[in-house]
C-alpha cells in the first residue's frame, strides 16, 4: 500500500513545527519544503549553476554558497526576476519533495509547508490539515521566536495566504491555541485518524 501524503501547513507563529514535531514523534516520515527550497541550491546542483549564470557571482558568499540576502534584494525590487526565479526553483523543489515522500515507510506522510496553499505544492497532497490559531497568539509568539516588532509581524501575516483561503483547502483545522501537552493529545487523535484512512480520505 503506497503512502499518502498529508499537506501540513499554517500561518507565521500558528505553531505548525510543534505539530510537526509531534508527528515525527509517532513515527511518521515527514518532508519540510523549506528544506527542500535549500537544498535544490546547494552547491554543485544545476539551480545553483543556473541562478549564478543569469545574475552574476554577486549572488554567491566566498564559500561557493548561495547569497540569499543578495539574491532576495535582486528579486525582491523586481516582479519579472522573481518570476524567472520561481519557474526556475518550483519544479526542482516539488521534484526534491516528491523523491522524499517516496522513501516514506510510515502509511502515510508529511509534507509541511508554509506556502502549500500559495505555491499550489497542496496538489501534491491527497489530504490538508491547517494549524490555526488567533491572531494575537500569532504575532505574541512571532515576537518572541523572532524578535520582531508587531508591525514586521503584521507585515507578514498580511503577505502569506489568507486565513480563509487556508482554512477554504483544509480537510482539517487544528486550532493551536493552549499548551503543548494538549497539542501532543490533539495530534494524537489525529494520527489514529489517519492510521485508519486509505489514501487520505475516509
């Protein structure tokens, strides 16, 4: 029986790498898009190779490593390089997650991403569970993890997804809002749920 893959997602400081963290606790092979976003530019790889020839060597550290700060001012101030930029990364990482999930040996898997929804990586998803959770516990432990100003938070929050349009894709909601021995009982229930499910639906 082929693993399924559940899409693990939430806005900033909802708390979705505590949940994560909880699921790989019980065993179950999980995938963090993030790290695939790093790795497909290590060096050595061809995105690397492709992401120095169109910008130039200012993109890279001393070390041969990418320069993202440089890289994010390049394509921050500019829509058309950051759409080259996208088209180039998002089939490469979507290629990276996809060979991840495939080595799962739990029955089912964890892809967890920020972006699921916005980058459209929920396709690649046959179930999407959204940790949520109010919007001053958000920015409360955003400020505190990152120490950022309310303002950078709001800042964030307003650029990711919509609460809505997450909540719109979810199967399931996880509202994050107490302590962490309730969240490991949550995400408990959860994984006997979906234990009993065949390819993520019931």
């Amino acid at each position: 029986m082929k693993p399924w893959t559940l899409g693990l997602t939430g806005g900033i400081g909802s708390g979705k790498s505590a949940v994560a963290q909880c699921f790989v606790d019980l065993g179950v092979h999980l995938v963090d898009a993030d790290h695939a976003a790093r790795w497909v530019v290590e060096p050595g790889r061809p995105a690397l190779a492709a992401i120095v020839a169109h910008f130039g060597e200012e993109v890279l550290q001393a070390d041969g490593q990418l320069n993202r700060a440089a890289l994010r001012a390049r394509v921050f101030a500019n829509a058309e390089e950051r759409r080259w930029l996208e088209s180039l990364l998002h089939p490469l990482i979507g290629q990276e997650i996809s060979q991840y999930l495939t080595r799962a040996q739990s029955p089912y898997s964890i892809l967890v991403s920020p972006l699921l929804i916005e980058s459209g990586q929920y396709a690649m998803t046959q179930r999407v569970l959204v940790v949520d959770a109010p919007e001053h516990l958000q920015v409360q432990r955003t400020m505190l993890r990152d120490q950022s100003s309310a303002e950078q938070v709001q800042a964030i929050l307003a650029a990711q997804a919509r609460r809505e349009e997450r909540l719109r894709h979810a199967d399931d909601v996880l509202v994050n809002d107490r302590d962490l021995a309730w969240l490991k009982a949550e995400v408990e229930h959860l994984h006997a749920f979906y234990l009993t499910l065949k390819g993520g639906q019931p």
